[in-house]
C-alpha cells in the first residue's frame, strides 16, 4: 500500500522529537554504568543540561550507597532523592554556578584509591561550573564569556579558554578527586565529539596551553584585564596534559551524540516513506552561511533532482555561530532558518525546522522554529522584511510573529543542533 504523504508541520516536529528521544539519558546511561567499587563508597558529581535527569537516571539503576552533587541551568533539575541538584545560570555564570563548583571540589576531598567518582557531564557545564582561577573575579570571567558568545568564536575555542581561566576546569577535576578512580560518562555537544571539549573537560587531561588561549582572545579582538593575561603569559593558568600519572586509572565513554540524533530522525522519516539523508554531524561555522549552503542543496534537489530525488528530507547537526551585530533576539537555529528563509525566496514544497536539542535556541524560550514556503508571505503581510530581521539578528521576532517558534521546554539533554529540510 503506498502511504500518504505527511504533513509537513507535523512530520518536521516528529522528526526532532525522535532525535532528542534517541540521546536522552534515560535510553543512554544505564548501559555504561560501571560496577560499584567492592569496599569503598561512590560519589556523583557532575555538569550540564542534561546533569540532572543523567543523575535521576543513575539513581533508578545504581544497585549500592551512592551520594553527590551535580549542576544544571535553571529549569533543567529532575526529582532526584540521593544527589543533590543544584541550579546556575547558563550561558553567562553566575554565583550560584561558582558556589557549586566550589562546593563540588570540597566534596571530592579526602577520597580513597577505593573510592569511585562517577562524573556525568553534557553540554552547558563550561559555564555551570564557573569557579574562576586564582587572582580572576566571577565578573571578569562573565564578561569574557560574554564576548566570546558574541565574537562567533567555534566551542572549541571558547572552551580553551575557559580552561584557562578555571580552577576546575581542563582535568582539574579529576586531580581534585585523586586517588580515587574516576569515570566520566559524556553526552558530547561538540562536533568531532572530542572528549576533552564537551563542558571543557573538567575530569580529561587537556592537550591545549595557555598560549592558545591567549591566541583565541587576540583572534577575536577580546579585551581582557591585566590581571587575565598575566595569569595566562605567565602559566599560572596551566592544565594537567595528557600523559599525566594522575589520569591513569581513569576512563570515560561517550553514551550519546548528535550521530545517535540524526540517525533516529532518518529512521523515523524513513518509517513514513521518505527517504532520508544525513548530511552531517558536525557543521561548523557563521548560522547565516551554513543556511546558504543548505538552501543551495535543497533548490538542486527540488529542481534538477541532484544529489536526490524528491520526495526527501536533508538532515544535519553539529554547532553554528552567530556574529551578533544587531540588538534582535534569537538563537544560532532561529538565525539559520531566517537566512535559509531568504535564500530560499518562498520555494514551493521546501519546508524546514532547526532546533536546539536542549529546548533553549542560545538563551530564549524557545528550541527553534519551523519555515514554511509561505513564511516569506505571511510576515510579509504583516510588515516584516526578512533581510532587514536577519541584519539585525532577530529570527525570534520574525517566527514568533509567524507562530512558528518551536516551544519544547528543557529537554534535559543536549547534543546541539538539529536541522530537517523536507522537499517534497
């Protein structure tokens, strides 16, 4: 029997849904527990958006004594009963994020070689856990977050930095809990999905230096105190490296990534009749010009029936940048599909979604938003030019007028983002 064609709205909407089902700790975890220590005690600790439910999860499975501390965003904590959860502001630090992480590096204190550190870490635990290196203020490593955010520095940059600048972060962590065997389970939020990048690596040793650090904030025209930079020339803000005795009895495995993602949205496309195609997992690069290069993809295909024939849908993740230069409102995902809109000009049959698997697009209320080959139309009728939105980077305004903002909440996970373009 030859199915229906799907609605796209709806079938856009499944397709992200199944992506964040697909790497949500409750599916991931459990099978990447370790087996509790036979004599001595263990201690969670851990990062990130997804930090909580990965906690709620390990406590439904952990068959033994289990005690810790983990933070997460506001909004993002689950109902655990035997770690604690506290909540810290993302994607700027604040106190709360600080008193944590000093509190977490209190508790790992006095631990023995019996001892396990179970250590649960995803995307967002850079800025959780802000404990700022000797002679830096909170509001010095603030402002440097804030600038970064806004320069369209790649997360591996950034989080070299934040490295740097951290009394926790760049395997600093882990130092803190020696002896004790430490293993971290890692939801990655970076394309390349490197170990070491996701929530700057608080329990891995760090391959990068000061230096680099130094190099990224003079790449992107960042300012920073005197008493920043000395701290970097002079060394003072050294990592631990790879190689390091202290990491040996160590291990972590990564238990979700956007591939996991991609991968169940073409399966649940494929499930409807629509062929599906995985571009990739790990597009870098400006919101904006990732869109052109998608929108160009998408015309081929729904004109010359290159690389693909319609009907089909294009599926991408990984982590875009936005240069801000407006003062609109909107997230790297928003950005992306208002140039996409533009690009595309109200192409017949092109319909799109791009979304942010945590359920926050940057810092708004929203995952993402959907295009359709009437959004052009539509906002025009209500006064809205599309370029003029785009230069002053409000995608929010713009698909928040339309009521096309993808509203999901926090999904308490997070492998960055998820983009579908469906021709039909």
């Amino acid at each position: 029997m030859t199915q229906s064609p799907p609605v796209p709205r709806q079938f856009l909407l499944d397709l992200y849904a199944s992506a964040v089902a697909a790497v949500s700790p409750a599916k991931c975890l459990p099978a990447f527990l370790p087996t509790p220590p036979s004599t001595g005690r263990t201690l969670v600790i851990g990062a990130g958006k997804g930090a909580a439910a990965m906690a709620h999860t390990v406590e439904q499975h952990w068959p033994g004594e289990l005690s810790g501390l983990v933070v997460t965003r506001y909004g993002h904590g689950a109902g655990c009963r035997r770690i604690e959860v506290v909540e810290a502001a993302h994607p700027v630090p604040d106190e709360a994020g600080r008193q944590a992480a000093a509190r977490m590096l209190q508790l790992v204190q006095g631990l023995s070689a019996d001892d396990l550190v179970l250590c649960l870490i995803s995307g967002g635990g850079s800025s959780l856990l802000a404990l700022p290196g000797e002679g830096i203020t909170l509001e010095q490593k603030q402002a440097i977050n804030k600038a970064l955010l806004r320069s369209g520095a790649a997360i591996g940059e950034m989080n070299c930095v934040r490295k740097h600048l951290s009394a926790i972060k760049g395997g600093r962590l882990a130092l803190a809990c020696a002896p004790a065997r430490v293993v971290t389970l890692l939801i990655s939020d970076v394309p390349g999905d490197e170990p070491g990048v996701i929530a700057s690596g608080p329990t891995l040793a760090d391959p990068t230096t000061c230096a680099e650090a130094l190099a990224v904030l003079d790449k992107y025209a960042i300012a920073v105190p005197d008493s920043v930079r000395v701290h970097l020339q002079s060394g003072a803000g050294e990592t631990p490296k790879p190689g390091d005795a202290r990491f040996a009895r160590n291990e972590h495995h990564i238990i979700a990534t956007a591939q996991h993602a991609l991968e169940a949205a073409a399966a649940t496309a494929e499930a409807a009749g629509v062929p599906a195609y995985i571009l990739s997992d790990g597009i870098e690069g400006e919101a904006r010009d990732i869109a052109l290069m998608h929108a160009a993809l998408a015309r081929q295909v729904a004109s010359r029936g290159q690389p693909f024939q319609r009907p089909c849908v294009l599926i991408s993740g990984g982590e875009t940048t936005v240069t801000v230069r407006g003062s609109g409102r909107g997230g790297r995902n928003a950005e992306f599909l208002l140039s996409l809109a533009v690009a595309l000009d109200g192409a017949a049959d092109i319909h799109a979604i791009a979304c942010d698997t945590d359920g926050i697009d940057g810092s708004e209320d929203n995952a993402g938003a959907l295009l359709q080959p009437d959004s052009l139309a539509r906002a025009a009728a209500l006064g809205m030019r599309a370029k003029t939105l785009l230069e002053n980077n409000d995608g929010y305004g713009f698909f928040s007028a339309l009521d096309d903002l993808v509203v999901s909440g926090p999904t308490r996970t997070n492998v960055n983002d998820f983009r579908a373009i469906l021709i039909c």
